[in-house]
C-alpha cells in the first residue's frame, strides 16, 4: 500500500510506516508523476485534487486535514470512484479564537451590548462564534438559506437574508464554503449588492475562504470609507492583493485555524479516513503530547485582557504587512498557537 502525504501535516510521520509505504511531499510538489501508484492521498489545501491530478492514477482515497474541501474536485472523484474525507470541524475552535481578537481590536473599549454582530454560515466554525458572541453581550443575526431551507428557519429564529443582515450589522463575520454550484453559491457572496446593502462604517471580517468576497467590490467600499475589513483568506493566495492587505484593519496569512488543537484533530480525522478505509490498525490514532481543552465559557473582560497572550493579531499582521511576499512562509513556519477556551 502507497500513500502520498503533505509534509505539513503535523504529528503523523511514523503512524503509517508499519502498514505502508509513505512519501511526504511539499502540497505544491504532489504531482500526477508522485500520485500514479499511490492508493491513497493525504492532503492540505495547497494540493488542488483534479483530474489533472488524479486521472489514471491507482489513488482510491483523498483525506483532507482541513475543514473546507474547495481544493478538491467532489464531482470529478464521485465519478471516479475516489472517496474524499475531510475533517469537519477540526480547527473550528482555531478560527473562533481568529474570531474573538478580531471582534476585540474593532470593539476596543466600547461595550458588545447595542452591536449587531451578522454570522453568515451557521456551520461548525459559525455557531461556535455565534454562542460565544451571543454570551458576551452582541445581538446575532444570521444567514445560512441552506440550513434555512433544511430546518425550516426564520426571522423568528434570527436568520435573515443577507441583505438585511448587511443593512443591520456593526461587524460581518463569513464562515462559509466556497462553492459555485447549486442554488446558494458562495463565490463573491459578499459582491456589489452586499456593499450596497452594507451599514455603512461596518467592519468585514472574512475567515473562510478567499473568493468568498469580491475584493474588487470591498477595496471600491473601503474606498469611499464605507466599510473596514479584517481579512484571514484571501484571493489568489500567495499572491494576495497588495492594496487590500495595506488597507486592511487585520491581515493574516491563513492562519485562523492554526491552534495546535485544531491542527491535531485535522491529524486525527486523516490518518482515522485513511486506517478505515484500507483497514490498518491506527484507526483511533490520536497525537501525544497535545493539550486537550474544553470548551469552556469566558467572560468578554477575562478574554479581552487575555487573547493577545495567545493569539496577537496585530503583531501578525505587521508581520505579514512587512513581508507579503512571505505569506506562504509565514504559514509553513507557523507556531500553532493554544486554544484556551
Ligand atoms: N481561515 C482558516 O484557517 C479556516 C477557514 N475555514 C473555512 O471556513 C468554512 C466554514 O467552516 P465550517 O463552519 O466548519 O463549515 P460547515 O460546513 O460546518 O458550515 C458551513 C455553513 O455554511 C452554510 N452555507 C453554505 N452556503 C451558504 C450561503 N450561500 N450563505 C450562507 N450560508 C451558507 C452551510 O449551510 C453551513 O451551515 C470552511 O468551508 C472553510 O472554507 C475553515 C477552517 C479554517
Ligand atoms: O481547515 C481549513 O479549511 C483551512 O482553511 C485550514 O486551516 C488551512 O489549513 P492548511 O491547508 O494550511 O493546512
């Protein structure tokens, strides 16, 4: 058996030498030559996963060590009999923390209660912000039509359609996928209409995926001081818009979902879909050494006075506005940080 992994997938080396022959390779350097007798791909989001990839290759199973899947054709290894895991949820807490200094630099001083806070997907990442931002004093609006559609979901519960929630919201955080297809797509969901409908002075955060905001549309707003921004994910990564990254209150390099936590469950989950699926033993394979947390409760004053301890934003940010040219560096030599609620 011969497996393909990202040497950027943490804690792993050693789990599958008993069982398989294992090859770690740079995510750009995993290649349709590297891939032809592979039975089974262990992959981040730097590995696009296509035909072009894939196609006459022996590869049976892609496993993605992250939350989003935009880096893979789904349709194309349906077709072809590749089955594709990922890791639901695994670096959610990681984002929620990205989250939570965010909305603490644009609040500063003033008082959650009398903010609207507009969570667009209520995923895994979304309602975890969403209970933690509901306890610390914001009102939450909410848009997520598929859930809406599924759950039979209102006004009454808080979810609104998206312009409204522009219109009312102080700040408008994105956790999304991003998607083309189907009756509610996400690439540039926050285009021209979602700009017109803003509030205006609102604050944009975006942790979800480049392309789920149209840049061109939020540099025009930012322009005419009609909005600010804090952005995570980018379009076009590595090679991100220069005036974008200057203008914007925050800029970090992709790192939301770096906590150790997350990175060691998005571990987990991979080398779990890989040991099911070709019946190796470490299915319920866990990396020593890391700390476990439990979600806990925080006050909006402890987690003010504390999150730069363990996450500074702004000192990332100066990194990464220093050096653009660096962002893909700045992600490989990243210290995952702790979650610590
Ligand atoms: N910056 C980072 O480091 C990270 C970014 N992410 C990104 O965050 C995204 C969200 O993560 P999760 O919450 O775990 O995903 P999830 O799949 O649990 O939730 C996504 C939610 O978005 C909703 N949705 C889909 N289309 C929508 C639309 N047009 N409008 C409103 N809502 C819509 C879905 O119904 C779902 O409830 C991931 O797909 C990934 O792209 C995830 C982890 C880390
Ligand atoms: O989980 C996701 O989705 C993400 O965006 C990851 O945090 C990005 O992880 P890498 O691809 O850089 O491992």
């Amino acid at each position: 058996m011969k497996i393909v992994a990202d040497d950027k997938i943490p804690y792993i080396r050693g789990v599958f030498e008993p069982y398989a022959d294992i090859t770690y390779l740079p995510g750009k350097a995993i290649t349709a030559k590297e891939v032809k007798e592979a039975d089974a791909l262990l992959v981040r989001t730097r590995t696009r996963c296509d035909a072009a990839l894939l196609a006459g290759s022996s590869v049976r199973m892609v496993a993605t060590a992250t939350i989003g899947t935009d880096h893979i054709d789904l349709p194309w290894c349906a077709a072809h009999g590749i089955k594709v895991v990922s890791a639901p949820g695994c670096n959610a807490g990681g984002v929620l923390q990205w989250v939570a200094a965010a909305l603490a630099r644009t609040v500063g001083e003033a008082s959650p209660a009398g903010l609207t806070l507009g969570i667009v997907g209520i995923g895994h990442v979304g309602s975890l912000v969403e209970q933690y931002a509901s306890a610390w004093g914001f009102r939450v609006l909410r848009s997520d039509p598929p859930r809406e559609t599924a759950e039979k979901l209102g006004p009454a519960d808080g979810y609104v359609p998206l312009d409204e929630l522009a219109a009312h919201s102080d700040i408008v955080t994105f956790h999304v996928p991003l998607h083309a297809e189907g009756p509610h797509p996400t690439v540039h969901l926050a285009g021209e209409r979602f700009f017109s409908a803003l509030k205006p002075g609102a604050t944009l955060f975006n942790s979800s995926r480049g392309g789920v905001v149209d840049e061109e549309q939020l540099k025009r707003a930012m322009a005419s001081d009609r909005c600010a921004c804090r952005i995570d994910t980018w379009e076009n990564e590595p090679a991100i818009d220069r005036r974008l990254l200057d203008a914007a209150l925050s800029a970090t390099p992709h790192i939301a979902g770096y906590s150790e936590q997350g990175k060691a469950n998005a571990s987990a989950a991979v080398v779990a879909a890989a040991a099911k699926h070709f019946g190796l033993p470490p299915e319920g394979w866990y990396p020593t050494g890391v700390t476990q947390v439990g979600r806990r409760p925080i006050s909006w004053a402890e987690m003010r006075a504390t999150i730069t301890d363990y996450f500074d934003i702004d000192g990332q940010s100066r990194t990464l506005k220093a050096a653009p040219e660096q962002f893909e560096t700045l992600r490989e030599e990243y210290i995952f940080r702790q979650e610590y609620f």
